[in-house]
C-alpha cells in the first residue's frame, strides 16, 4: 500500500509561533514554500479556508501554473457557491495543472465562523447539505448530458458542464470530521477521509467508524484514511523535546502577541470549541501528554485543540517509526505541518519522508512475497 504525504500551501509567512508581517497573501512565499514540498517529496499541499482567509482557488490556480508535479488539495465549503459553479471552478483548476486537484469539502464545525458568511444551518443540517453537495459536484464533474436535481438544499433543471477535470474519472473528495453526522456524510461520499492525530487506540476507533459508515452506505469500497500531525523534530530526542517546549512557550506569548491576524489569535484564546474534532483532542489532552511512541498533546491543550494540533515529537527516525505505526492501521495519507512552515516542510521532507517511504516499500514487499508463497504453497 503506497503512502502519500500531504503538506500546507500557506499564503502567508505565519503559524501559531510567529505573527504575519504583511500581505495575507504574500505571492512570493506562497510560491516558495510550495515549491519546497515539491522539490523535497511531499505528495500535494492543503489550500486550507476561513472566513478571512484568501480565496484557496485563487491561490491554487496561481500555484498550479507556476509547479509541475505537486497535487493541489483544495479546501471548499458548501455555503460559499452553488455546486455546479463549484464544479466548474475546481475543473479549470484541475485543466490548469493538469490533473493535479482533489478537494477537501469543509462542512464547518463552528457556528459563529459559519454565520460570518451567511450560514446559519445546524450542524447536522450543514452535514446533510455537503453530502448533497457533493453528490452534485461529482455528477457535474462527469456527466456530458444535461441532468436536473431536486433535493432538500439545491434545486435546478438540465445542467451540463463545457470544462471536465483532466483527471479520471474525477478528482477525489476528501472529507473530514469526528461525528456520528460527519461518519455518515463522509462514509458515504469521500475518496480520502481525514482525522487529526489521535493515540493510536482512538485513531482504529475512527477508522473502524468511517468503514462502518460507508458499508451502511452501500459501498463496496471504503474511503483512504489520511491523519494530521504537527512534527516537532530535532537531532536527538533531547534536542527535540528542548525544542517542542520552546514552541509551547511562543505559542503563549502568541495569545497576547500583536499583529494584522486578528482572527487567529482569537481562535488561541478561543472559548470551548463546538466540533468534535476539536473536544476529542481537549480530552485527549486531559488524560496524559504522552502517548503512544512519540504522541504529545501540550500543543493541543495550549491551542485549545485548535485544527491539526497534536504533536510528533523526536528524531527523524523516531517521528517516521511513529508515522509507520499509523500506516500499519491502515493510515496511507500523512498530513504534517511544522511551526516554521518552509523551515519544517524542508526538514521533512529531507529527514522524515525517506526513511517513511524506505520502510513502507520493504513492508509491500514482504507482503507480496508472502502472498506468492501462500500462492505456490
């Protein structure tokens, strides 16, 4: 089984450690850092949303001219466009790169980020509107005759697309979430279904969900299971941990630290989070800060389980066994972020990927022997 790695297309040069200095999009760091996924081994990048944010096609459309094999992972939410303008878009975009877009669809987990748009659904309700949403997205992706729709969020008659995708038979969906709504929703929809990092026990918890989700669905196949990380790495284990609590401590002067965004230093100082996601990492991080081989949730405690917030941390050699100690659940999509962002993507992709990407080709490899011996036996 193959395992991909999955960095951030930010447009800006700033994390939970460091406040912006300038443009929210800054073009130039936007290109540099994608180009050093690119150039070191990551697999695609996450054009990531929010209400104040740069618009991710935007930004994406700029980044797909300008590189040459790096996938686009798109972030979307269903409130912002009609589907079939959606699909539209996300098709010049994938005609631009020529066949390198997916899209993550975002149903949203907080009211109040939702209402700063216009989106004043429940929770429940908004899952049950992406899934239609995307069921629409797909069918205009691939249809070349006219066809209507009649459902509980969208209503059109005899829509057909002039601009497909390059890649076929479509571009994957990805789909997030840690509730029993989002399990629906994604189960029965997503090619790529993306939890935050979890220990270990938890994160087969949620697989297990997501592929009884999708056989309550009917399908025949499961979505691929892609886990969030923030690796914290450093020569030696000493090292790495000096280094892990460093970061913690800029992360508190964050809070209180100056600067254009705004929006994201009230999210560090946020109020109890609504989506699940978010609590399960809160009470996670009140049962321990270590677990498992290299798992630390002090960045989640401290965030507030803000986003992608629990921790790998230790050596290269460490952080990629603890990666392949996911893979052997069944995780084949690796999403890591750094706090530096270029910084780390390098040192990623330089230290943490190949020693990844060796172990997973001698483990593919063991099983295919395996399966040719149990063959001739």
């Amino acid at each position: 089984m193959p395992v991909e790695f999955l960095g951030i297309a930010a447009t800006s040069d700033a994390s939970e450690t460091k406040v912006r200095v300038g443009p929210s999009f800054d073009k130039d760091y936007t290109l540099r850092l994608a180009r050093a996924h690119e150039e070191w081994g990551w697999d695609r990048i996450l054009f990531a949303y929010s209400s104040a944010s740069p618009d991710p096609a935007a930004a994406a459309a700029y980044i797909a001219a300008r590189t040459e094999t790096v996938e686009l992972l798109l972030a979307h939410r269903p409130n912002l466009s009609y589907p079939t303008y959606a699909a539209k878009v996300f098709a010049t975009i994938d005609q631009i790169s020529g066949g390198r877009v997916a899209v993550h669809f975002i149903t949203g987990g907080n009211d109040a980020e939702q209402g700063r748009e216009g989106d004043f659904l429940t929770k429940d309700d908004r899952y049950e509107r992406t899934r239609e949403y995307i069921g629409i997205v797909k069918q205009a992706w691939t249809s070349h005759e006219p066809f209507s729709h009649q459902g509980a969020h969208y209503d059109f008659a005899d829509f057909v697309s002039d601009v497909f995708p390059v890649r076929q038979p479509r571009p994957a969906v990805s789909f997030g979430g840690s509730s029993p709504a989002a399990y629906r929703a994604g189960g029965a929809e997503a090619d790529i279904y993306c939890l935050w990092g979890e220990p270990l026990e938890q994160t087969a918890e949620q697989i297990a969900a997501v592929k009884a989700a999708a056989a309550a669905a009917g399908r025949s196949d499961v979505p691929r299971i892609q886990v969030a990380f923030r690796p914290i790495i450093a020569p030696t284990e000493e090292l790495a941990w000096e280094k892990a609590h460093r970061i913690v401590d800029r992360i508190e002067q964050r809070k209180t630290a100056g600067g254009p965004d705004q929006l994201k230093r009230r999210r560090l100082r946020g109020e109890a989070p609504q989506n699940t996601g978010s609590q399960r990492l809160i009470e996670i991080a009140g049962r321990g800060e270590r677990f498992d081989r290299a798992l630390w949730t002090r960045t989640a405690a401290v965030t507030g389980g803000a986003g992608n917030s629990n921790a790998l941390v230790g050596t290269p050699e460490t952080v990629a066994q603890a990666l392949l100690d996911y893979y052997d659940l069944g995780v084949d999509i690796l999403s890591a972020r750094g706090y530096d962002l270029l910084g780390d993507a390098i040192d990623f992709g330089r230290y943490v990927i190949p020693i990844v990407r060796e172990e997973v080709a001698k483990r593919d490899a063991e099983r295919a022997a395996a399966a040719v011996a149990e063959v001739t036996w």
